[in-house]
C-alpha cells in the first residue's frame, strides 16, 4: 500500500457505488482515490494517475443541468473506463448519442461480447452474468468507437475506442457480477499497465517515512480510544519516532468489561510504547448523572473527555503533534458535506474539538485506508489479533446503548449481557462474519415470572449486523440456537433482567447504534 503514487482517480458522479469501486481497485493492490466530477487537473495531477474511472450516478446526461467529466479526463490521454453513467457521459461528450430506453435494465442480465476485447475480458468467457441498473442507453456511438457487448435490453452493453477509452453499461464493482473483480483488475494492469504494489508492508516503510519527514524531532501525543484505528496509527507512528511519542488512553468508565486493563496491557507489556492511563470514571458519570437526551450524552461526554486530554497533555509540556486514527471514508464525507447540505443525525464523537490553545499539526497516516486496509496494516506491524479485529465501538461507549440516564448500576447490567452476547457470538464462530454485536439496555421494563414470582424488570436487545463500512448496514441472521441461548443466560445470570429481544432493523431505515 504505497501512495507513492501511481494512482487510479475514480471521478465521483454522486454514485452510491462509488465506494464500492475505490475498495474493488484496491483489492486489486492500485492505489486510487475518489474525486468529485468538478475538481480541477491541478488538485489531482500530484497524484500521478496512470487511469481514470468514471462512476455511475442517478442523472441522465441529456438533462441540461446533469454533471459531466472534466475536461481534463479526455485531454489527458490517460485510459477511462466509464461505469453504467460514467459510460454514459463519455458517450455524450465524445459525439455520442444517449437516450431513455424503452427497456428498462434494473438487475441480473447476460453479457455476450460481439468482439472480444483482449484487455477488458482477458480470461473471461463470451458470455457472463453482469448486473444493470439503467433507464438510459447509448444509441450511436462517438467516432473512433465500437461496440463490443451486448445483453437482451441493450444493444449497445460495452464501448471502446483504440485509445483505451472504454465504457460499460452494467456495474463490475457490485457482488452481483461474479466476474466483474476481474474486469476491473484486467482494466488496470492490462489497459493502464498499472503495477500493484498497494501492499501493507509497502504501505507501513513509506508511511514511516512520511511521518520522520513530516515530525523531525518533534514531540507526538495520540489518544487511545482502544479501537483498532487508533491502535495502528499509533504504532505506526511509535516505529517511525520511538520515544517522541504518548498515548493517552483515557478511561471513562463506559467500556465494556475488562477492555481499559487490557488496552492498558497490550500498550505497556506489547506495546512498549510512552503510555498515560487516566482513570476518570466518577468525573464522566457525574457528568452524565440525570441525563436523558443522547445528543446531550455525547456532547457531555466528548468535552469530558477534551478536558481529560488536555490536562494529561499539559503535564508533558509543549506538543507539537498529535495523531489521529483518521479513514478515508471520514475524509470521502468531508468532501461531500463541502458540496452538499445534509441533516446532522448524530454527532461524531472525535477530538476535532480540542481546545485552542492546544495548537497541534495532525498526523493522520491512516488517512487514505478503508477500515480493511488499517486490520490489514494492523496485522502487518505485528498487533495482536484479537485487536486487530475487535469490532468497531462508540466513543461514548456503553452511554449511549443505555436508554435514558446512565448509572453505574446500569452500567454493570449492561456489561454482563454484553459480556454473554460477545461470548456466545466469539464461541460459535460468528464474531469475524459480524460487522457488529452487542447488548442495548433498552430503558424498559416487562412483567416476567421467576420460580413462583412476579418481576418487573429490564428489557435486554441484541444487536447484530453485517457491514462492509457502516454506511448502510443489514442485521444479521443469527441462528435460533445462538440467539435462545444468549437469551437464556442473560435471563438467568444477569440480575433484573427478564426478558431479552432482537432488534431486525437494518440500516436504513434505523442507525447500527440506537442513540
């Protein structure tokens, strides 16, 4: 995983695909990066790009108002391959015609190549599953170009002219096209020539490189948060200038059992690393005491934590850096809230708000990795794996899967029903599949019998879920014999506890976490 860089720039048409493309091409060890359709050649000509991919997206380009590809994309002389819109796009400007169809293609189809082309279907049969998702289609072709492919719907499925300018109805990046890894990975190395030298231990020598050039002799604070993120840049950074960094993990009392003592474990027995361990409990649940609003609960607890920090900072002196476990989807969502205005659903706990005397340059060198990328990273450098694939956790941790106000007592109730839903999920193999699971203490109560008595007491939810990234998100189809026992322990080893759900919402329409 060198950024050093040759790249694939994928220009971005407000697809929700993609994504989807920019991890496809990784899978294939090139580097790329997602651009949006109005950026400028000077903001991406550093990156030296050796191909471009033009995404889909939900406009029609014979709409006035629809967005195109730069000029640049075409002057470059570089090779495009355009996707469902982005073949669409290049039709349109090139000389082409497109036009709405008459046959809607929305789902499976086959693909029959009329030429076959010996880049793009290199190994591949004439025939293949593909899957469409269009109203529009191409209905002349610009000059220089033929048609290549074809399905049932659309006489016209595949494009290219002897430039390396390609265009494919159909999306190559989506599961549902078996082979369509395979397409993406031949336009790469075949038409682009790219090499594939996107590889973790590529990766780790050149970013260690970076942050010695970017932090001299300077000194390097990170807060732990005991998730995988900051693990791994924190490690990095460690390799790269040793003892001119700290970590500081704070604990805030909202993690689940045990999770402090053995961060506290991996970072100062593994780890060997300058380590702060800040005990703050009582302060974040006094703060907490009597509130009910969750957006009340994460702002509590992010300027707690603010305020934690940058006392245990202080102690060191004057810092000059400080590391953050930034991904590239948080930067792909920065990129698009410039351009956009969207609802705030809820806040992100971060440490974007330090205060402003804390006037530090960020090291950020997981900045350009998917969440895969950084277990990747993670594994490449030596972590342990139990952290490597510890499943994602709020930064307000349990507070917000407590309904209502939070309390030590309810904390301990959570705790050990979490504590059985992770064991039995870990137990029967489950817990690599799952994106994640836990336990909501729901804030209601339920009648119940226990022995010869009435009780009223807490409801329990589980929650499980498969994710590639968490935008989107679907539950997880636990067996009936994991979930009865879950339910069966947590009604019998958890106190006041006396009835046990599972929540089958995905993502839309709910979020992975309840608050």
């Amino acid at each position: 995983m060198s950024p050093q860089r040759e790249s694939i720039l994928i220009v971005d048409f407000g697809s929700q695909y993609s994504r989807l493309i920019a991890r496809r091409v990784r899978e294939s060890s090139v580097y790329c990066e997602i651009v949006s359709y109005n950026t400028k050649w000077g903001a991406v000509k550093g990156l030296n790009p050796k191909g471009i991919i033009l995404s889909g997206g939900p406009a029609s380009v014979y709409d006035e108002r629809s967005p195109l590809a730069p000029l640049w994309v075409f002057e470059s002389g570089l090779p495009v391959l355009g996707i469902c819109y982005g073949m669409q796009v290049l039709v349109h400007q090139l000389g082409g015609k497109v036009a709405a169809s008459t046959k809607k293609e929305y789902g499976h189809a086959v693909l029959h190549q009329n030429k076959p082309n010996e880049s793009l279907f290199t190994g591949l049969p004439q025939s293949l599953p593909v899957w469409m998702s269009h109203a529009d289609q191409v209905t002349e072709l610009p000059p220089g170009f033929v048609s290549m492919a074809h399905t049932d719907n659309s006489p016209i499925a595949v494009v290219g002219n002897d430039k390396g300018i390609l265009g494919i109805q159909f999306h190559p990046e989506v599961v549902h096209t078996p082979q369509g890894s395979n397409i993406i990975e031949n336009f790469l190395t075949k038409t682009c020539n790219m090499g594939q030298t996107w590889t973790p231990g590529n990766f780790v020598s050149d970013s260690i490189n970076r942050i010695r050039e970017q932090v001299g002799g300077g000194k390097v604070i990170c807060a732990l948060s005991g998730g995988v993120d900051s693990a791994v840049a924190a490690t990095l950074v460690h390799k790269a200038v040793g003892d001119q960094l700290t970590c500081i993990f704070v604990n805030n009392g909202l993690m689940r059992r045990g999770e402090p003592d053995r961060v506290k474990e991996t970072f100062e027995k593994y780890m060997d690393i300058n380590f702060i361990f800040s005990e703050s409990t009582e302060r974040f649940l006094t703060g907490l005491a009597g509130v009910i609003d969750p957006e009340r609960k994460r702002k509590i607890i992010g300027e707690e934590f603010i305020n934690v920090f940058d006392e245990e900072a202080s102690k060191l002196g004057a810092v000059d850096f400080l590391t953050q476990g930034t991904l590239y989807p948080d930067v792909i969502e920065s990129k698009t809230s410039d351009n956009s205005v969207s609802a705030t659903i809820k806040t992100h706990h971060n440490v974007g708000g330090l205060p402003d005397h804390m006037k530090m340059e960020l090291v950020e060198p997981l900045r350009y990795l998917f969440k895969d990328e950084v277990r990747q990273v993670g594994l490449e450098l030596g972590l342990p794996e139990e952290m490597v694939y510890r499943q994602p956790f709020p930064g307000p941790g349990l507070a917000i899967r407590i309904m209502g106000e939070v309390t030590s007592e309810k904390l301990e109730i959570l705790r050990a029903a979490d504590w059985i839903v992770m064991d039995e999920v870990k137990s029967n193999g489950l817990y690599n599949e799952l994106w994640q699971t836990f336990a909501v203490l729901t804030g209601s109560r339920s009648v119940g019998v226990t022995g010869d008595f009435r009780t009223y007491g807490h409801v329990i939810a589980i929650r499980a879920v498969k994710s590639d990234d968490a935008m989107t998100a679907d539950w997880a189809r636990l067996p009936y014999d994991v979930l009865a026992s879950i339910s069966s322990r947590i009604s019998n080893e958890v106190p006041d506890v006396n009835r046990v759900v599972f929540d089958i919402t995905s993502k839309p329409p709910g979020t992975i976490e309840w608050e």
